[in-house]
C-alpha cells in the first residue's frame, strides 16, 4: 500500500526560482529515497537519507527528514527548465519492496 | 552504477494474447527483483516480489495467474499478462536489489503495454 504522501501535487515556477516538495509517511522506515521521473520514461533515483540522518545534499539537491514528524521535504535550487517531471518519494520500511508517494508534478519554465 | 534494462519498451497486443517482458540485471545479481505498475499520472504500485529460485509474493489484489513471474536466474526476471485485457494497459517497471548494504534498488526504463 502507498505511504508516502506528497505536497503539492503540482508546482509551477520559473527558472532560477527554488522548488521545494513534501512527503509524510505513516510508520518507521530504514530510509526515504526520491525519484524523478520524466514523463513516459523510467526512475531516476536521486537521493536516499537514512533514518539516523537529518539532512543530506546533492549537488543543487537538498533532502531533509525529520522522523518524529514522519516527513521529508526536497528542495531544488536554481531550478532549470530540465527539472521538469515527477518526483516521488518512497520509503523503505522493511529492506524490500519501496512504498511510493503520489508524486509532485514539477514544471519549470524558462 | 548498476544497469537493469527492460525488454520490450513497448508493446501492443490485442485482448485475450499473453505478453512476457522481461528484467535483466546488466551488471550486478539481483537476488531480489519487483515490478511494479504504472497508471497515467499516477504513482508506482509494487505488484509482487521475487526471489531468485523461488516463487513470487504478490500483493493483495494481484492476481498471480494473470501475472506470472519467473526468477530463474540471478540476471533475469520475467513478467508475463496472460489474457490481455484493455485494462491491463499500462506502464510496468521492474528494480532490482543485489547482495549490498545500501538498499538501493536499481530500476528498469520501463515496458508501455497497450492492449487493443
């Protein structure tokens, strides 16, 4: 069953400008990742942060989590055009399968 | 990184036909592999995992003999939908697990089935 919960579920901004996206989930996890997906295509994984970690970057990405709250938030910096696409989050709560959230539809324009 | 690829990237069949699409791990063993569905613009439902050498475990509401799942090898997954119906269209995608510490699954481009 889906987890994961993501907000918004679409999000408009222009290029240069920050994108930040949100997820909650229900119960304890080893770890969040986040997925981009570009329209009709495959995952791209982006970023895992375990549960013993509070924030991790990677490149203009910023993950956080926050497991007392049961949330995670990715921020895109200097957002381009080419962010455009889906992003999920999905956790890992038991080692196996990933609980996907709904997604954020993020649209970049120039 | 870790390569799976994913053979067809899309298919069209006509209702009642069966398709198989298959999940190979390029360059690493996959001990465990999933598929999961995709609907237009929604999220990612895990369908049934596999072991290799033993038999899938399906979700809840899965049907395991429209969906038949062989890991026969440590390379290889294959998802066949038996008696293609029009809602069985849709975007179905296969990750793999390896023998690591990371828990990182390493996911396929994905198969676009249509049935007509």
């Amino acid at each position: 069953s889906q987890q994961g919960e993501e907000d918004p579920q679409a999000l408009s901004i222009q290029e240069g400008e920050n994108a930040t996206m949100n997820c909650s989930y229900k119960t304890s996890i080893n770890n969040l990742q986040w997925y981009r997906q570009n329209s009709g295509r495959g995952l791209v994984h982006l970023i895992l942060i375990r549960s013993n970690e509070r924030e991790k970057h990677s490149g203009r990405l910023r993950v956080t989590l926050d497991t007392s709250k049961k949330s995670s938030s990715l921020l895109i910096t200097a957002s381009r055009a080419a962010d455009t696409a889906s992003y999920f989050c999905a956790t890992d709560a038991s080692g196996y399968a990933l609980n996907f959230g709904k997604g954020t539809s993020l649209l970049v324009t120039p | 990184g870790a390569v799976v690829s994913q053979h067809p990237s899309r298919v069209i069949c006509k209702s009642g036909t069966s398709v198989k699409i298959e999940c190979r791990s390029l360059d690493f063993q996959a001990t465990t592999m999933f598929w999961y569905r995709q609907f237009p613009k929604q999220s990612l439902m895990l369908m049934a995992t596999s072991n290799e050498g033993s038999k899938a475990t399906y979700e809840q509401g899965v049907e395991k003999d429209k969906f038949l799942i062989n890991h026969a090898s440590l390379t290889l997954s294959t998802l066949t939908v038996t008696s293609a119906h029009p809602e069985d269209s849709s975007f179905y995608i296969c990750s793999a697990r390896g023998r690591t510490a990371t828990y990182e699954q390493y996911f396929g481009p994905g198969t676009r089935l249509t049935v007509t």
